[in-house]
C-alpha cells in the first residue's frame, strides 16, 4: 500500500489528479477551483451542452490549462466515464482522486413521478457512481492509493417528501462509500461521503426561490444562522481528499450547519 508523501502541508493536493464529475458550476465548480488552488491538476467532466462549454472554458480560463482541463461525458455512461478517464491519464496523469458529484433533481409529488425520470435519476446520480468508480479504480488499484468521495445530500437523513427519487438516490450513495470503502480499503482505496445541508448555488434563483424566506426556515433548524455556500462543501472535499484524511475511510461527514443535529 502507498501513503504518499507530502509538502509539509498535509492539506496541499500538490501531485494529485482528480476528476470531478458534473462540475460546471455549483458545487461542482467550487471543489475544482479548491483543489486547482490546492495544488491538484484537475479534470471536469460535463454532458456537452452550450452552457456547460461556456461554463467549463470560464473555469479553464480562471484556472490555467495547465491546471484544469474539461471532458465530455454523461456520468450515467460507462464508456463516457472510461474514455474521460484515458483523457484525464494522457494529459494529467492517473486519477487518484474521484469525486463523484454528478447529479439530476426535480421537485414534484412521489405519485406524479414518471418511470422515464425515476430511472434516469437513478442512472445519473447512482449508476453513475458506479461507473465512475470502475472507470477509475484500476489506476489507484495499481497505485496503491486513492480516493472515491460522493456527494449526498442532507434530504437522505430529513427526507423530502417532493424528490422520493433523488432521496433514495442519496442515500443510496452514503451506503454505497461505506460498502465500497470495505471492498477497497486492503487496496489503498479511501472511500467517504459528504453531505451538504442547504447549500446556496445557482439552482435557487432559477427555480424561483425567495432567498430571504428560505434563510428565515433554515434559521429555525440550523444550529448555525448563515448560509451554507459551495466553498463549504468543496474545503471539506480537500481534507478527504488530501494526505491529512488519509486515515478516514468509510465515513459520512455532514456539512450543513447543524441542521441534523435537531
């Protein structure tokens, strides 16, 4: 098994290549501008649109070409997550760091749920993982060393009673750190979950949502009374991530102000 050695700075990405899925903007987005800071060279993958081109040029240009690069894929494909991963190896170097961020939602009654959209949410946000996951576990298997981090979400402790399918899809990823992290622990392979609480990210303000009103509800639930924001998500990837989380494996760690704490 391989501990890599360090800066001095056990919170430095210095050597590392990660690859973090669906990262455009949002949280996404926030994890690659951490771990570029951070010292990584990172990869970004995104399903091709016009807005996500746009999006990921934005971060390339911010960052450095030399630091950031984008691929095309669709997370729920496993040829897509293969083939970015070979991309990812030429231009950077072997992927020990995933961070399996890629997601779809949508709000509605459990009832009014067509089985089109139960399954493709299910592809994205969980076979997606595991694609992922097969995708690039050959290369830290050969290194002896890697990290897998998935995203959750609060909702799959709370539940939300307007997204059965993307819920079950959360929870489904928590379980899923945990089993994998058995599986390849012997193998140097970290596996953990992060869970976000409310998060501010661009979503909101296209769904419409009023920010003050919904400050005032997390207010009452939230041992802590701001916003969560992307960079709070994306430093706690960096700790997993780096050398100073290298005895952590398995875990879930719940970033969301205290709201599960009630």
């Amino acid at each position: 098994m391989t501990i890599p050695t360090d800066s001095g700075d056990p919170f430095s990405l210095d050597g590392r290549v990660a690859l973090i899925t669906g990262a455009t903007r949002g949280i996404g987005a926030a994890i690659v501008r951490r771990f570029a800071t951070a010292g990584a060279k990172v990869a970004l993958t995104h399903r091709g649109t016009e807005r996500n081109e746009r999006l990921a040029a934005s971060l390339i240009e911010e960052l450095g070409s030399d630091r950031v690069m984008a691929v095309f894929a669709d997370a729920a494909s496993g040829s897509d997550m293969a083939t970015a991963v070979e991309h990812v190896g030429s231009a950077f170097g072997v992927v020990d760091v995933l961070v399996l961020n890629a997601a779809e939602s949508r709000k509605l009654p459990w009832d009014e749920i067509a089985i089109e959209e139960w399954d493709r949410i299910m592809e994205v946000n969980l076979r997606g993982a595991f694609v992922g996951a097969l995708a690039a576990i050959d290369g830290m298997r050969e290194r002896g060393y890697g990290k897998i981090i998935t995203i959750g979400s609060v909702m799959a402790t709370n539940g939300d009673p307007r997204a059965l399918h993307y819920v079950t899809t959360k929870g489904g990823l928590v379980a899923f750190a945990r089993a994998m992290s058995r599986s390849e622990g012997s193998n140097g392979v970290r596996v953990n979950c992060i869970v976000p609480g409310a998060i501010q990210v661009e979503r909101e303000v296209e769904e419409g949502s009023d920010p003050q009103k919904t400050l005032a509800w997390l207010n009452q639930v939230q041992a802590l009374k701001y916003r969560g924001q992307p960079h709070d998500i994306a430093v706690a990837c960096q700790y997993l991530a780096s050398s100073a989380g290298d005895f952590v494996t398995g875990q879930v760690l719940t970033v969301d102000g205290g709201w599960t704490n009630y």
